[in-house]
C-alpha cells in the first residue's frame, strides 16, 4: 500500500502493521504480526530495511510472546 500526500509529523509517529492470516470460508484467522515504527525504517540508510526477517506473534492469542511464524520483508518509506 502506498498513502499519498501524509504530513511528515504523521509520518514520523506512523506504525506500519504486517499481518500474516489464514483465510477461511466464513472468517479469517490470525497466524500473527508484527509492528514497525516508520521513522526507524526512515532512520536507516536510504529509507529501506532490506530482506530482514520478523518473528511475527499472535496478539489475540493465549501466549502473545510465542513466535507463531517468520517472514522475510523489504519495506522502503519514501516522504
């Protein structure tokens, strides 16, 4: 997804969520996500953090600090 025209406070103090979900037939399930911070990505050398992999974890679920799957992002923030 790529949002036009945000003011740069929001962009400092905006979150970028990843969810990682199971898809059903009447309803979705969650396997887990993760939360960056925008401005740690935009910290880092030319905005990008490259093939980086996340631990992701299921909030919703009984034990919110067990892994439930990794995956491998690329995530750049342009302003």
């Amino acid at each position: 997804m790529e949002p036009k025209q945000i003011e740069k406070t929001d962009a400092e103090g905006g979150k970028i969520t990843i969810k990682l979900m199971e898809k059903g037939i009447l309803k979705d399930k969650m396997i887990g996500q993760f939360d960056l911070d925008m401005s740690f990505i935009y910290l880092k050398k030319d905005h990008v953090l490259m093939h980086k992999w996340l631990a992701l974890s299921n909030p919703n679920g009984e034990d919110y600090s067990k892994i439930q799957a990794y995956m491998k992002v690329s995530v750049a923030v342009t302003c």
